[in-house]
C-alpha cells in the first residue's frame, strides 16, 4: 500500500503560528490577566470514551421510537441475508474513506473585570483515501486547521471578543498552508448548568466536523465512486453528499425499534443476527423538524461473530445512508443490499489488535493513522504556543 505524503509545517509556518499565538497572548492581557497553564498539561480528553456512540445520541431524541422502511415477513425477525461480500476484484464499489481526527489543549484561565473562563485551543485535521481498482491506495486530500476556542459574552469582555475578531480578520490573510483560526462559542450552544470548559470542547468537535464536511464536498468524485465517512451521519451539511454512507463502529442504545406491533430496544433487535446478515431499514418516526432524523435511515450488518468477541453488540455497524422516501422500493433494497455485500469484503484486512477491530474496516484504519502522524505531537504543540 502506498500513502502519498502531505505536508508537515516547514519551520516558516510554524514561526508564523507562533507569532500569531503571541498576538493573541498580547491582546487577552491588554484585556484582562492571563494565567498560562503549565507545559506538562496534557492535552484533553477530545474524544469520549465511545465517540461513535456519542455522536450517534444526538441523532435520538427523547421519544427515540424507529419504524421500518423496508417490507419483511409478518412475524419474522427483521433480518436480511443480503448475499456473498461483493469483493473488490469483483467491483470496487468504495473508492473513497474519509476519517476526522482531534487534539485539543487547555491553555489557561483569562480574569476580566473579576470573572474568569478557560481558553481551548484545538488542532483538528480530516483525510480523504482514495483505493484504485488495483487495491493501491493514495491520500487523496488532507485539511488540518488549529484554533482557539473563546467562550461567548459574557464571560468575555465585548472588547476582547472585538480584538480577537479583527485578529481573525488578519491572520486570514496570511498566505500560509497553516495559520490559527479563532472560534467563539455561540451562546446558544452553551446550554444553562454545563460546565463552559466542556461546551468549548464540544465546539472543538464541530469544528472537526465542518473540516470533514469541506474535504467531503471537495473531493472529485465521478459518478459510482461512493464515500465512506467513519461516523454516524450527524449534520444536515452531509444530507447534500451524493453516494455517501456513514458507517458507525459504535452506536447509540437509545433507540426503540417498533416491530410487527412489539417495540425492542438495540441488543433485543439485535441478538439474533447472524455474521453476514443485515436488519431490515429504518428510520426515526414522527415528524420532527431535524432535517437529519427526517432524511436519514439506517440498518444494522453484522461483520463478524463468534470467539474474540467481547459483547453481544461487537462486530456490528450502523450505516446511515440518505433515504429517498417514506418505503423503500425494489431499486432501494437493491441498493442496501449492495452496499452491505461490499461493506462485508472491507471487513479484510482487519486491522487487529487496534480496539474496535471487531468493526474496523482497513481503508479508515489507513486514513485515521495518516491523520494523527500530521498532527503536532504534544510536546511540540505546547513548545511552539502552549505558553502563549
């Protein structure tokens, strides 16, 4: 497998940075008194314990209640057996993975008119594969930003949230591969009673995901050449991505699936299905206004079973896809049927031992560890502006 290499920052780049950090250091004393957390800080913990499963929660809501959409035998467990694993020498139906990575730093506290807030800074990155027909694969593109992360006003001070602007506004003029974005917080995604430091992280998150979502919408991808992002579906942005799918290797617990008049929960619809076979495909029931709940469905493929396996719900993944209408038709299920077929042929090579190998697929594997080999290592990350 051969992996084109993307740039690392050349030592002008990273001056560059610097000096931008020092711009912000200067201006958030000209404001106020800025404590520096110490260099051994490690950085923070960005990523949840099941990440997968956490951006999968936001897609449920309180009533959590999923109908199928696509027909099967009255009284029959919701599973279907979809045919062999559509290898690649057979058809090369996934020609592009794309993965999101992040790394997130607590700089220190900023004290304005005697209250304080945390200042975030977060390096965030996202690589698109691509695999020829001859199974070659190449990074296709790679987009990495860092930013700090700044809390609404208030806590901050209208002026410094001014000054950070106007300093957004001229670093972005900066002809440099990479440069220091600021993001503030919006006010309404700070919710009343979370900790800030926590909403801030959360922004880091989404800022992860606008990246992918540009690399995404960037890519030239003729027709037939289908997408897979590592992740539930989680913004109504990637509702407008042509043949592309989400594949989850973790996913939420909170749905409740009604079937033929019984309503189970995930591991109840779930503990009957068998490696190689798929459920049947559903999707949120109601009307609700969300874009993402209204246009996504999703089914369930079981890669692998059996010894190794830790839990009932191990070697199973969710595949979220954009549904075409309220019942799938026989060209759909064509479709579904296709894409599990081609999802069973990616679960060789497995990248075993990395955790969640059970559910793994190679080409994300490949693009996950690209990502985190161009992000700044930790100490260099804090060397460089950890002390701004």
């Amino acid at each position: 497998m051969s992996i084109k290499r993307f740039f690392l920052a050349p030592s002008e780049d990273l001056v560059q940075l610097s000096s931008q950090f020092r711009l912000v250091k200067e201006t958030l004393r000209r404001n106020g008194s800025y404590l520096p957390a110490t260099p051994d800080e490690p950085p923070e913990e960005t990523q949840p314990y099941d990440a997968d499963r956490t951006d999968d929660d936001s897609n449920f809501d309180r009533k959590n209640l999923c109908d199928p959409i696509e027909e099967f035998e009255e009284g029959k467990e919701p599973y279907v057996n979809q045919g062999s694993a559509l290898l690649r020498t057979e058809c090369n139906f996934f020609k592009f993975f794309l993965d999101g990575s992040i790394r997130t730093y607590y700089l220190g506290e900023q004290i304005e008119d005697n209250r304080s807030y945390p200042l975030i800074a977060t390096e965030v990155a996202s690589a698109a594969i691509k695999r020829a027909d001859d199974g070659r694969a190449s990074v296709s593109k790679l987009m990495r930003k860092v930013a700090l992360l700044v809390p609404p006003s208030p806590p901050a001070r209208p002026q410094t949230v001014r000054d950070l602007i106007e300093l957004r506004a001229n670093f972005s003029a900066v002809r440099s591969p990479i440069k220091l974005d600021i993001e503030q917080l919006e006010r309404d995604i700070h919710q009343p009673g979370v900790d800030l430091r926590t909403s801030l992280l959360g922004k880091a998150r989404a800022v992860m995901h606008e990246i992918e979502h540009t690399l995404a919408r960037s890519l030239k991808r003729e027709k037939g050449e289908w997408l897979i992002l590592d992740g539930a579906i989680r913004r109504p942005e990637f509702l407008g991505l042509d043949e592309t799918i989400g594949l989850a290797k973790s996913f939420s617990r909170n749905p409740v699936f009604h079937i033929s008049g019984r309503f189970k929960d995930v591991v109840a619809m779930l503990s009957g299905l068998k490696e190689g076979a798929r459920t049947v495909v559903f999707r949120h029931s109601g009307e609700g206004g969300d874009p993402v709940r209204k246009r996504v469905a999703f089914w369930y493929l079981r890669l692998r079973s059996g010894r190794g396996l830790q839990g009932p719900l191990q070697g199973i993944v969710k595949i979220d896809y954009r549904s075409r209408g309220d019942l799938l038709k026989a060209d759909d299920i064509e479709l579904v049927n296709t894409i599990s077929r081609a999802l069973l042929a990616e679960k060789y090579v497995s990248p075993y031992p990395t955790p969640r190998w059970h559910a793994h697929i190679y080409p994300i594997y490949v693009a996950e560890n690209y990502i985190k080999s161009s992000l700044f290592s930790p100490l260099a990350f804090r060397g460089h502006f950890g002390g701004i």
